[in-house]
C-alpha cells in the first residue's frame, strides 16, 4: 500500500511483468508516454503491460493511496523487476487528464 501527498508522483518507470494499481483513496493519476494520464477514482484498477513506461501519483489538492502489485521476473530472468527513468515533468503531471479505462 501506496499513500501519496498532494502533488506527488512517481518517476518514470517500468516493470518486466507489468503491474496492477488498485486505487483505495483519493483520485490516481497514471500517466504513459503518448501523453495520456488516467485519473482512477476508489475502487478502481489500472493495468500496465509489461514494459510499459508510466508514472503514477496523486491529483494537486488530494492525498491518494493505491495498492501496487507486480510480479516477480522468473528465477532465470535478469531483468530488473522495476526500472526507473527520469523525473515526470510539471507539463507532463498537467496534461489533460481522462478517465480510467486502462
């Protein structure tokens, strides 16, 4: 479990075998790298493919909490879990948002 303050966020990152935000309180916001950033509401569940870059924090007047489930790499598998990438932007963190259907 994932407690976000107001305005905060991830940096960009990605997961081997993909990972699964189930948001618990608050309004998520996902954001991918064709610009589009999802908002999630309580109750809601957001996928990300493996591989896929994306961030993930909370709206600017809104503490979010999430839980963030990602499955392990097999044993023989050398890839990292997570990689980590640059910081989210402040225009990235502000593109216009849409409602979850991912």
């Amino acid at each position: 479990m994932v407690r976000f303050a107001p305005g905060a966020r991830t940096a960009w990152h990605h997961h081997a075998v993909g990972q699964t935000l189930h948001v618990v309180a608050g309004t998520a916001l996902i954001g991918t790298r064709d610009g589009t950033v999802y908002a999630a509401r309580p109750g809601e569940t957001v996928t990300c493919p493996p591989s896929e870059e994306h961030w993930h924090g909370a709206t600017e007047d809104n503490f979010m909490q999430h839980l963030a489930l990602w499955d392990a790499t097999a044993p023989d598998d050398e890839r990292p879990e997570t990689t980590w990438l640059e910081h989210v932007t402040d225009e990235q963190y502000n593109a216009t948002r849409t409602r979850s259907s991912h």
